[in-house]
C-alpha cells in the first residue's frame, strides 16, 4: 500500500511549511481526497500516526474530506455528482469520460498553535 | 495561545507531478512514445510487452523497456529476449514506480539514451491500486486484465481503469476455457472509462496484436 509514501509526503510538506511560524505547534491537518484517488482512509489514519510518531508533528490530528466524483454532462451541460462504479450523468444517464472533480490529493490547510508572545511581535 | 489556520492548498504528490512533468517534456522532445502499463501481477504484462518488442523490432523501430520488480530481476531477462535494451528497477518491496525511480534508471550513463528511441515501454509492478496516483510521464496509460481475473475488475479498481488511456485485455487464447464474458467486460471497462480503445489479446497466439501495434504506429506518428 502507498499510504506510508503518502503520509511521508504530507509530513514533509507540514514541516516545511510550519517552519515559517517558529514556535508554533501543528494541532491539525486538513487534507482534500478525491474518490478516485486510491487512497484508503483508515489505511492513511494508521500511516499518519506512525509518521508523526517522535516528531514535532506528533498528536496533531489529520482531517479527510472526502471529495465526490463530479462528471460533466454535455447533453445537459450540467455538472453532475455520481459514484465510481458508472461514469453517467446522474441526470440523463448518459456516460460521460469528461471528470470535474475526485482526484484530489491535497492538503487544504493546517492550524497551528502559536505562543502569544510570537503573535505580538508579528502584530 | 492562538491559533490560526494556514491555507497550503498543495498537491500531495506535487513533487513526484513536477519531475513526471519534466520527464514528459525530456521524452516529447526527444519524440519517443512512452507507455506505462499497469495491472494485478500475472495478467501478462511481460508475456504481452516481450511480445510487442519482438514485433516492433521485426518491424525496424527502435525499443526500450524499464521493468520495475519488488525484489528480482526475472521479468527483465525475459524481456531482453526479445533484443531489446531493458533495465530493471528494483523497488525494494515499494509497491508501485514513482518519477523519480524512472528519473534515475535514465540517468546519463544508463543503459540507452531516450533520444535514440521510438517506443519506450514501462512495465509497472504488479498492483491495481497504487500505480494509479504515480504519474511517471508516460504518454499512454495501458491497464491490462486477463480473462481469468473476472470480468468485474474494472468496477473493483475503478480508479486505475479511469486513468488509462487504453485497456488490454490479455489471454484472450484462453477465454472459452475460463467462460470469459466479453461483452460484460467491454461493457464494465466503458462503463469506467467512456470511450476507451480496448484491445483483446494474446501473447500466446499473436491474436490483436496488429491492431495494438497499429494504435501505437499511429500514436508514434501523431507524436511527430
Ligand atoms: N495462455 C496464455 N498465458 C499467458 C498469456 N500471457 C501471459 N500468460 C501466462 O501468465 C503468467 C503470468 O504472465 P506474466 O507475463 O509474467 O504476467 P505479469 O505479472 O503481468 O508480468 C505466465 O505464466 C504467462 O506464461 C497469454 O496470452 N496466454
Ligand atoms: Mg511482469
Ligand atoms: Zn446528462
């Protein structure tokens, strides 16, 4: 499974972006995952944990939006959200190969926790 | 304490989507075509790559083929039968090729230079799952699936069936025996993947190859 290279991945790119907030604690990770994306949640969950383990990002909490499979419909010129199992408009039932959304594999977001005296001196 | 929330918004993957990018632009320039092909291991992705080197060396073009094993070097020695270059990449029990394992098999100083090149064929370890997020700056996406594995497989392993760009489905010598359902199958990968050329094929008997080897002239071409 590729969890493991996943997680890895997302706790060098946490890292090297919380490096800019010196002092600062990373209490949660937020992560956008497209339904075709391959990836299973749990499996990630476990991957994260054992990651963080013994580094600066240990405890934080990672945070999996699930993101649909969006197709566009050019009969109705519609976007409509379907499962992964047919690629068919949901409203005409036509297949459609012309995918909007649900490979997402990203990181939406982190929140970090900063000492008072290091916002004060940004401020 | 405070706490604020930073926007990222980065690809998980952006490392291995930019060097795959640098890759596809090294092999474009150099106008080889480059095909990665994915599928469960035992489908026949080596039986059915040693087969399409054969024949497109018969037919004068020139051919190369990364191979990437988790720990042994079998499927690269079958392959260089057919008088092919071909370099194994050992993944070390990762189950998948990544960019930068394919940036590094060709490095300077590696088996053949990518210039000198018509096809270059890479054959994926065996998984369903994981190839599917790894870019490695191929032109063409191959899933492959045998007719012994059940005709539902694309409906189990969407996600590596919706990012081809051609299925092959291999065995077909054996299709009768196995009760092999052709049209749920052609049915279940359109279903996935709308609009998608499917070839049927063996490597035993030669049966499709024509046709596939067609489809790759033609894609060659429109290459320039
Ligand atoms: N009958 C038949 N057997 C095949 C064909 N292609 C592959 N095989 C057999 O299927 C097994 C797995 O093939 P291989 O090419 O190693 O699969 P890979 O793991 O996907 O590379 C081997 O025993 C092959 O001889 C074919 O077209 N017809
Ligand atoms: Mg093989
Ligand atoms: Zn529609």
């Amino acid at each position: 499974m590729h969890e493991l290279s996943i997680a890895a991945s997302i706790v060098e790119t946490v890292t090297e972006s919380a490096a800019a907030y010196p002092g600062a604690q990373v209490i949660e990770v937020r992560l956008r995952v497209g339904a075709l994306s391959a990836v299973v949640e749990e499996s990630l969950q476990f991957c994260w944990g054992v990651s963080t383990e013994g580094t600066p990002l240990a405890g934080a909490k990672l945070v999996i939006r699930t993101m649909p499979v969006v197709v566009h419909c050019a009969g109705c010129n519609a976007d409509s959200e379907i499962g992964v199992q047919s690629f068919r408009c949901s409203k005409c039932g036509e297949l459609t190969a012309d995918l909007r959304q649900g490979q997402e594999l990203e990181i939406e977001s982190i929140e970090i926790e900063e000492p008072e005296s290091a916002s004060t001196v940004t401020a | 304490m405070t706490t604020r929330i930073v926007e990222l918004r980065r690809g998980i993957l952006k490392k291995n989507d930019e060097l795959a990018a640098v890759l596809r632009q090294r092999f474009e320039a150099a106008g080889v075509l480059v095909l990665n092909l994915v599928s469960s291991p035992g489908t026949g992705k080596t039986a059915f790559l040693e087969r399409t080197l054969r024949e497109l060396r018969g037919r004068g073009a020139r051919v190369a083929a990364l191979v990437g094993d988790l720990e042994t070097d079998n499927d690269a020695r079958r392959l260089a039968a057919s008088g092919a270059p071909v370099q194994q990449i050992n993944t070390h029990g990762i189950c998948h090729l990544d960019a930068e394992m394919i940036a590094k098999a060709l490095a300077d100083g590696g088996p053949f230079d990518v210039s000198g090149l018509d096809y270059l064929f890479i054959e994926n370890v065996g998984n369903l799952v994981c190839p599917s997020s790894y870019d490695l700056g191929e032109r063409i996406r191959v899933a492959l699936l045998s007719v012994t594995e059940g005709e539902d497989k694309p409906l189990k392993y969407p996600t590596l069936f919706n990012s081809a760009d051609a299925a092959v489905i291999t065995k077909m010598d054996l299709a009768a025996a196995c009760e092999f359902d052709r049209a749920l199958a052609l049915k279940n990968i359109n279903e996935i993947r709308p609009g998608i050329r499917v070839f049927e094929t063996s490597a035993k008997t030669g049966a499709g190859m024509a046709e596939w080897l067609e489809y790759l002239g033609e894609a060659r071409r429109k290459q320039g």
